[in-house]
C-alpha cells in the first residue's frame, strides 16, 4: 500500500512538472492570440476612423449655399417681360436663378455635355475612363466631366486643373446628387455657366445676345448657346466662329438624328445667326429698377407694371421732352395706378434727358411744392363738416391776414364766386378764406390721416400758405392720394354702403394677390365721406381742359376724368393729378435743379401730358356710380348755391353730401322796399306805406360786391336810400385794403425811391363823394372809383373815411418800409 502510495505521488508530481512546462507556450500562444486581436481591433479602428472620416468629409463637403456669386437686380414686367436690370456687385452680368430650365436647352445640353445625365450619380466611369485614355494616347485633352461635376468645377471658381482636384470634383459631385434633385442641379449649371465675358447663366446669354427670354428661343439660338460653356471665348465677333458653327450645327445634327427636332426645324435652324457682340438689355423703366435695387438687390423681381402702358408712357416722356427742352424746360415724371386693384401700371421716374440735367434721378420720389394739389381735400372736408354746398359763394375779394396777401394767378378778384367753381379755376384767395374758416389744425390732420407723405412738420411751420403749395410731397404720394378718394367712393358703391379700410395705403409696384381681397370693411369713412368725395371729383371733372380737348366729350370713346392742376411759386413745379374709375394718373414737369420757367405751370406744361397718358389707357368710359347712401337732395339757391330760402326766386334741386342739411340758408336775397320809381330804398319813418313797393334782390356785402358787379354785369346794386331816410345799422362801405389794424408795406423802386400805397374802398353807392382822413388830417377825396394813392411815412395811423351822407369808417394801419 505504501508503495502504491509513493507511486501515486510520483505521478502527481510527474503531472505538475509537466504541467509547469506546457503552462508557458500556452500562455504565449494566448499573448501571441491577444497582440493579434488587438492589432486587428487597431486595424479595423483605423479603417473605421477613416471610413467615418470620409463619411463626415462627405457630409459636410458642400457648403449649404453652393453658390454665393452676387447676382444682378432683375425688374420684369406684369407679363413677364424684362423692364431693365442692374449688374451684380461683382460687375457679371448673372441673373438670379429661374423657377425652371428651359426644355430646348435641357434637350441641348444634355446631349451635348451629359447624356446619361439622369442615370449616374454624379460622375460617369465610363466617360471618365474614355478621357483618359485619349489624355494618354493623344494630344488632345478631354474633361469627361458630368454636368453635375461641372457645377463643382464653377463653385470651386477656377481652381488649378489636377488628378487632385478631379478626385475632389467626384467626391462632391456625389455629395451634390445626394443633396439636391437633378433638376435642381441643371438650374445651378443653367445659372452659372460661362457664355463669354461677364456674361453669365443662360438667361442673361439669352437676353445679351439675341434680346430675348430663354424660354422663347429658337433651336439654332439654344444650340448656339448649349455649346458655349464649353469654350465661352467661341463668342469673340470675328473669331472663332467657325468652330462655334460646328460645334452648334454637330449639336443640331444630333438633335435631328435623335428625333428632338424634325428635318425643317433642322435646315432652318443651320440658318440661323450665331450669337455676336451682345445686345444691351433693355432699359424699359430704368429709374423703377434703380428703386427696386436698392431694397431688393440681387433679386428677381416681377412687377405689377404692364409693358405696354410703359412702352406708350416712355414714348409720350419722349416726345414731350422735345417739345419742353426748347423751352429749356429739361424734367419730367409720370405715374399711372389703378385704385380698383392698387397696382402701379405705369413709371417714368425721369425724362430722357442727360446727365447735366439730372437724368439719373427719380423724381417720382422726391419732394416737391404741391402748388395748388391740395386744395380738393380742403373742399371736401368742408363738404363734410356742413360748411358748404357745391356751389355755395365764397368770398374772392383782397385778403390780408397777419400780413400774409394771398393773390389769385391772374391778379384779379371776383367779389364771390361758387366754391366749386373756386376749385375748378384754382382760385387761391378763395381758397385761404376757406382754410382759415374751416381751420388749420384740422386740415393738417386731414393730410395726415390720408397718409400724404413729406408734411412732416407741424401746422403751424406751413400757415394757411398749406393750401397754395406751401408743403411739399412727391409725385408718388401725391397720386396715391387721389388713387386713395376714386378707391373709398369705389368700395363704398360696390359694398353695402361700407367704407374700405386704408383706401390711402397699399398701392405697390410689387404683386401681390392679397392686396384687395383681405380689405377690411368698416362703418365710418376713414376721412371723407362717400357723399363729400363723390361731390369733391363732380367738382374737379367740370375743370377746363386744355387747349385742344375742349370739344372731348363729343368724341365716342372719351373718358371723363376728374382732375386738378397745381403750380409752385416761382414757376418751379408744374403738377396734373387725375381719377377715373379705374385709373390715377401723376404728372410732374420742372427742372429737378429747381431753376424756374415761365412755362413751368400745370395747365401748360402738365396738363397736355396728362391727357396724352389718359388717351392711352384701356377705358370703358364710364363715371363713378352715384352713392346714394351718402346724399340727399336738397333745395338750393340758384344766385348763392345756399339752401334755398323763402326769398330766393330761382331754386333748383342738387345732390349734396348728408351734412349738407346743416348748412345755412340764403344769405344774399333780401326783401326790401323802395320808392314807386325804385331808384331809393324807403322805410316806414320816411315812406308812405301804401306807395312802398316790396321787392327780393340778390345783394352782396360791399367789398364783395365791389368786385362782383365788375365781372357780372347783370348784378344790381341796391339804391341807395332816400335822403329823407335815417337808416341806422348798415353801413354802405367797406375797407377792401387795408383792413383793420394790417401792416402796409411801401413799395421800393429799384432806385430805392417808395412807391405810393393805394388805399381802397368799396360803398355800395360808387357815385357818391368819400373824404379820406389820415389822424384827422385831409388827404383826398374820390368818386366812382374809390382808391387813393398816398406816401406817408411810416409809423401807426388812423384812417378814416366820411361819405356825402356822414358814414363814417375807420381803421387803424402800420406803415412800414420794405
């Protein structure tokens, strides 16, 4: 047992000998197994960096705006036409992008650059193994290069040609394909390929060199072009045409062979010009483009104007700038809206004049004296408040107020005249004496509410001058605002008696759909009424016409058109503003340096234009529609276009806005009684009842009627009152200048001597004798005509005036020198 024993041991010991040697070389192997593992992990981790790497490097290789190339402003028409466009910032001609590549062109590109386009994924194999092959064994130098490779290539701008670059060329191409549709990648070829030049992208090829849109091209014209890029210097006149011909007629040949084209198309498009010195773009509405571009550069922008109008305007700019500049008369603007649809269908920012007369500036936009444009809003607010009817007298008679004169065109005074007739006429004194009743304040916030843009200072910088030219606006603001009047009396005819919200906003050379349907209607008028605007542009269609268009309403197609002309002080500024139905239509004339001109005045520099633009309008000829929701009728005077009263003997009935109910009644005819021969008027402390006949007379105050009896010679005077009469209350005389406690001024010669001032008086008895007083002392007598020429020297008088009966006058006067 004990040996059994021993042997067991010996075993035992023999098995760990032995296991101690095998222990080892196992354990190597395992070590040698590990390095292998880890230096196939390390391997696999190398290849795994790398690979994601790559595929970072792929992802991201592309910038996210492949192309950041400036592009040119572009301005086009309503149709779509090109009105004119402006070069990139980089000084290339490279219009913005289209919505979509021509079919011609994508047929002639692709089958002569890229047949298998739409099958690879950006780059071809096999055409790349062809070019180098043939880079091999010829001369010759072949691309094999993909559109899309290409549109790398002109991304990467020109960069050195190498087998480097060509890899990189591949690995974006395919980055490109991943990122973007094959459409979307033929418009970046179409945009920024090289036709010659600075010429670049087809559509400004197209335009440059056969003056046409890509998409109306010929064949022979898109083949020409498909095979520029490829060699854009094939263009150069009198080189390289030969090899441009080729290329192009191989290009056609293959487009026959294909079936793109059929045989005539073929032969036809063989005689075709090629492409040669480009064309210069067209220039339609160059001051337009130029104001687009400075908001919206580098952009494609589709207007709302219409090619035609603008080509007609352009040419009417034309020929009434020959005619102007003989006068040396060198500026004008035209603007034509529709106030249906608030769209600008028309815009001449300039004459074509040149650049010693400011050619390049759009008048459109700058501010200019308003002249007399103003003055319709003043009728029609008064209109509105009740302070008037339509044809209600106005004084028109020498107004003075805190040595402010104004003075009527022609220098002359009508003692009353009709307000609407005072519009018609573009009477100015009228006009201060309705501001200054109507108020100053409120007429300023009116010119604010309706959104008239360049008064931008307060009332009291501009004066009841407001009215006569005294602020300034632009031609743009100043149409929109007579696009704003047509556009409220539109909306309110065509909806229920409901007004247009900002009917003074929103007009736009910009398309846009939204512009009219999402109006808002409201209850009240933002500013004037339906009823005051309808009468306002009743008044303003019965204005004279000028010279030429006085018979116009017998011609069938003739549009009436409500209008108003305006000149600036100084001749500076000649302005006509109309509506129609559908139309507003600007007209400015001067010179843009502000020299003055004779015949700087809207009636005879604006106004002949004016009516040309109108004559070139689409029209149906048809008028506003009456809104009757906002009138009334209303019995009036026929002599004072008041309210007529029990004495007025002549009455006819008027539309007038609803608040004409509050205006008052006949003012001017009065019963009186006079003697049985009617040369005196009596009373009944002088008189016998029985023998006193009862009379009506339409009579005027006298500094009204002063005036009035000189161009209405029908007027009658009262008689004067029979000298048994003691009549109290009345007096027979007024001060026509100066009035009570005003400045005189004494006149200068030009030798520096003064000039005599003329005192006047108007009495309703011209015949009878006026003795005149200057603080007590007698300086003159008159009859008939009462005026009185004096030099006093200067310093503050009492003026008094004694007439044959004892009426006295006085009135308290400044004299000083000017």
């Amino acid at each position: 047992m004990r040996g059994s024993h021993k042997g067991g041991d010996f075993g035992a010991i023999a098995e760990k000998l032995t296991e101690g040697v095998e222990k080892p070389q196992a354990q190597k192997q395992k070590n040698l197994k590990k390095q292998h593992i880890i230096k196939t992990l390390k391997s696999h981790k190398i290849k795994l960096t790398v690979l994601c790497g790559f595929l970072l490097y792929w992802f991201f290789c592309l910038p996210s705006q492949v192309f950041k190339d400036p592009h040119a402003t572009v301005v086009e028409s309503a149709e779509g036409d090109l009105l004119g466009a402006h070069i990139a910032r980089d000084g290339q001609w490279r219009f913005p992008a289209l919505d979509s590549v021509p079919e011609k062109f994508e047929k002639c590109i692709l089958l002569f650059e890229d047949e298998y386009f739409y099958q690879h994924f950006g780059f071809n194999p096999v055409a790349m193994g062809k070019a180098m092959y043939g880079n091999i064994t010829t001369d010759k130098r072949r691309g094999g290069s993909t559109i899309t490779q290409q549109v790398i290539r002109l991304s990467r701008k020109g960069k050195e040609r190498s087998y480097t670059e060509k890899l990189i060329e591949i690995i974006k191409a395919t980055r490109l394909e991943a990122g973007y549709s094959k459409a979307e990648i033929l418009n970046m070829y179409a945009t920024y390929a090289p036709f010659g030049g600075n010429v670049v992208g087809l559509e400004t090829a197209s335009w440059r060199y056969f003056g046409l849109p890509a998409e109306r091209l010929s064949w022979g014209q898109m083949a020409s072009l498909a095979v520029l890029p490829n060699n854009p210097s094939m263009v150069r006149p009198g080189k390289n045409e030969v090899t441009l011909s080729r290329k192009r007629n191989d290009l056609l040949k293959k487009l026959w062979e294909t079936g793109e084209i059929d045989e005539i198309t073929y032969e036809l498009a063989l005689l075709e010009e090629l492409p040669g010195k480009p064309y210069p773009l067209p220039q339609i509405a160059p001051h337009l483009v130029e104001r687009i571009r400075a908001n919206s550069e580098g952009k494609r922008v589709k207007t709302t104007i219409k090619t035609r109008v603008q080509r007609d305007l352009n040419r009417l700019a034309k020929e009434h700038y020959g005619q102007l500049k003989q006068n040396e008369i060198y500026n004008l603007a035209i603007v034509v809206m529709d106030v249906k649809i608030k769209e600008v269908l028309g815009y001449v920012g300039n004459a074509p004049t040149d650049v010693a007369h400011q050619k390049d500036v759009d008048i459109i936009t700058k501010s200019r004296s308003t002249g007399s444009t103003l003055k319709p809003f003043l009728y029609a607010g008064m209109l509105d408040e009740g302070l008037l009817l339509p044809n209600t007298l106005v004084a028109d008679i020498p107004t003075s107020i805190n040595d402010y004169q104004p003075q009527n065109f022609d220098n002359e005074y009508n003692g009353a005249v009709p307000a609407g007739k005072a519009l018609a006429r573009s009477l100015n004194v009228p006009a201060v004496r309705m501001l200054r009743q109507y108020g100053l304040d409120k007429y300023y916030r009116n010119l604010k509410d309706i959104q008239l843009g360049g008064i931008d200072k307060p009332a009291g910088h501009y004066g009841l001058a407001m009215v006569l030219g005294g602020a300034e606006s632009s031609l743009w603001e100043l149409t929109k605002t007579y696009a704003g009047l047509a556009h409220t009396l539109n909306g309110f005819n065509q909806s229920s008696s409901e007004y247009v919200a900002d009917a003074f906003e929103g007009y736009s050379v910009f398309n846009s759909e939204s512009r009219i349907q999402n109006s808002e209607l409201i209850k009240e008028p933002e500013v004037f009424s339906a009823g005051a605007i309808y009468s306002t542009l009743e008044t303003l269609r019965t204005v004279n016409r000028p010279s030429g268009e006085e018979n116009w309403q017998f011609y069938e197609d003739a549009q009436p058109v409500a209008w108003k002309t305006g000149t600036s002080f100084g001749f500076k500024d000649a302005w006509a503003l109309g509506v129609t139905p559908q139309y507003a239509i600007g007209v400015w004339v001067g010179n843009a340096d502000g020299e003055g001109r004779p015949g700087i005045t809207g009636i005879q520099a604006s106004a002949p234009l004016f009516f040309d633009v109108l004559r070139i309008l689409p029209t149906d000829g048809k008028w506003f529609e009456r809104p009757y929701d906002d009138l009334i009728t209303l019995k009036t005077c026929t002599k004072s276009g008041q309210k007529a009263s029990l004495l007025c003997p002549d009455t006819l009935e008027q539309w007038a806005p609803i608040s004409g109910e509050n205006t008052h009644s006949c003012q001017f005819h009065e019963q009186v009684y006079v003697t049985t021969s009617g040369n005196y008027r009596v009373n009944s402390d002088c008189y016998d009842l029985d023998k006193m006949i009862s009379t009506v007379r339409f009579s005027l105050p006298p500094s009204m009627e002063y005036y009035y009896a000189q161009k209405h010679p029908d007027y009658k005077e009262l008689p004067p009152w029979h000298p048994d009469c003691s009549v109290t209350g009345e007096m027979p005389m007024a001060f026509i200048y100066p009035k009570n406690n005003e400045g005189v001024i004494l006149p200068k010669n030009f030798d520096a001597s003064v000039n005599e001032v003329i005192f006047k008086i108007a009495h309703r008895n011209p015949e009878t004798k006026l003795f005149w007083y200057l603080d007590g002392t007698f300086i003159g007598s008159t009859e008939d005509f009462h005026e009185l020429a004096v030099a006093p020297n200067i310093g503050t008088y009492l003026l008094t005036v004694v007439d044959a009966e004892g009426n006295e006058m006085k009135e308290n006067i400044k004299i000083s020198r000017g």
